[in-house]
C-alpha cells in the first residue's frame, strides 16, 4: 500500500472496468513517469468527455451531436433495427460491415438483482420507433449472458403483436457468457448474417 495521492490513483484506477490492483498499479506508476504535456492532454480529454459526449436521441448511441452518424446517414436501412445493449455494441457489429440497417441503444440489460428492470432501460423509446418508423424486421443483439437473454426474451414477449414485424435474434458462434464487444469480426459477422426468427 501506498502513501497518500498515489495510493487514491491506484484506488480510483481499479475501480474502473477490466482494470485489476495489479493493473491499476502499473497504469498509475506510468502516469507518474509520463511527460507533463501527455498528462495534461489526459486531464483535459477527461475534463471535457462529460460536456462534449452526449446521446442521439434517436438511437441513444454515443454523439457529438443530437443525431449520431449513423441515424443521419440516409444511405442506412430504416426498416431494419439491430437492438444492442450499450454503444459500444454498435461498434462491435460495424465492424463486421455485415449490417446496413440502424440501432438501437437500450442503455443495459434486465438484471432485476442489480435493480434494473424495464423502466431503466430504453424499451418505450424502441416501442416508440416501431409504431411511428416503418420497420419490417427488428433484430435482438444482447449479449449472449443471462441478462441478455432474459432481455431478449422480455423483448420478444413485446414485439410479436407488431402486424408485419419480424423478430430476429443473433445466430449461434457467439460464446455463452461473453460480450459482444470481445467477438471477432468473423464470429460476428457470421452470428448477424444467420440470425434466426423467435
């Protein structure tokens, strides 16, 4: 353990996700080492992430903007959705350059142990854009996780009186238990081309 700042860099670090004691410990030990200018360029991309990010209010995906760059592309497919948890989701199926359609952003999955149930998620927003856009095919990418399929079933229970909406959920390839942001471009690629109907 570590005296004073040191030690609350360490702690702070840790808190983050995917950052271990161990990692948190080497990050924090680099900054100390870094150049004074690299640092500041850090506090100020830290300073202003909270200001400059924002939602579309759209999708919900990640912005500078009130529309993302996907959703003001009018070259994407609005009759088709791919419904993804958290935005770094849609980045993990852009990748795959398999999708030309548009997202939708739901903020999480259902996990009534951690308190998050429906109301906390984006669900009326999607309701919303199924019954005003004209969208023929709604594809449900949660995780492959408990959480998500609880979320995919809950959405399918939702979606299946739409008249003319079909209701897709990714293939197999993707590994129970992970997230879709550690696929691979071809693992899911291939899940978003064989998706099946529920």
């Amino acid at each position: 353990m570590y005296e004073g700042v040191v030690q609350d860099l360490i702690d702070e670090l840790g808190r983050l996700p995917g950052i271990g004691p161990k990692s948190a410990q080497r990050i924090a030990f680099h900054l100390l080492a870094t150049d004074p200018a690299d640092l500041a360029r850090l506090q100020d991309v830290l300073g202003t992430v909270r200001e400059g990010v924002r939602f579309c209010e759209v999708c919900g995906n990640v912005s500078e903007k009130q529309r993302c760059r996907i959703c003001s592309d009018p070259r994407r497919d609005a009759t088709v959705l791919c419904v993804v948890e958290e935005p770094k989701d849609v980045l993990a199926v852009e990748r795959t350059r398999e999708f030309r359609g548009r997202y939708h952003v739901l903020g999480g999955a259902l996990d009534p142990l951690s308190g998050v149930g429906p109301d906390q998620l984006r669900i009326k927003e999607l309701l919303s854009r199924i019954g005003t856009d004209e969208v023929s095919e709604v594809i449900i990418a949660t995780d492959p996780n408990t959480e998500g399929e609880a979320t995919a079933t809950y959405l399918v229970r939702l979606l299946k009186d739409f008249p003319g909406l079909t209701v897709t959920r990714l293939a197999s390839g993707l590994p129970m238990g992970g997230d879709l942001e550690f696929a691979d471009e071809l693992t899911l690629g291939r899940a978003l081309s064989g998706r099946r109907a529920l």
